[in-house]
C-alpha cells in the first residue's frame, strides 16, 4: 500500500510541476543602439490570458525560423506590432515598456 502511496504522490507532484511552467520565461534581447529589450512570456500568457498558439505558428515559428524582431518590422504591423498596435495592447513607441 505504501509503494502504491508514494507512487501517486509522486506522479501527482510531477504534473503539478509540469503544469505550473507555463509560458518560457523571459526572452532578452539586446538590439545595437537601444537599451535590453525583455519579452514576458508570463505577462502575455498570464496576465494577458493568451495562449501559445495566438503567436505561435502565426508570427513566430521557433527560434531558427522565425524572422529576427525588428522596430521596422514592428512598426509595419509585424512581428510584436501585429498586437502592440496602440489599441489591442501598448503602441511600439512606448519603448520603456520593452527596453529596460
């Protein structure tokens, strides 16, 4: 009974553990001529309750084929513009919300 007891447990607590990863983390990046720039994943995918597959597969692929983020691509409604438009969420000209 008790090997059975553990057993559970232990599953219990490793799903618990996978479920609580939610998101990737915090991506930097660091662009010539402006201050780090931080992406949250946590931020759009808790705070703003999106889910993976809002960005993923429609504008990032992976790391190795999507197409580098750039300001110009942002502000042509690409990349992090498709959303930071200035009325779905921040307009890319708030460069302190990214850049710290």
């Amino acid at each position: 009974m008790r090997p059975l007891f553990l057993a559970v447990t232990l599953a219990l607590l490793a799903f618990g553990s996978a479920r609580a990863v939610v998101g990737g983390g915090d991506i930097s990046f660091e662009p010539k001529g402006a201050g780090k720039a931080v992406f949250s994943h946590d931020a759009h995918v808790v705070a703003a309750k999106l889910r993976c597959q809002d960005c993923h597969a429609r504008l990032y692929l992976d790391t190795k084929r999507s197409q580098h983020a750039t300001m110009k691509r942002m502000q042509q409604g690409r990349s992090c513009g498709a959303c930071h438009d200035g009325k779905r969420a921040f307009g890319v000209d708030a460069c302190d919300r990214c850049h710290r």
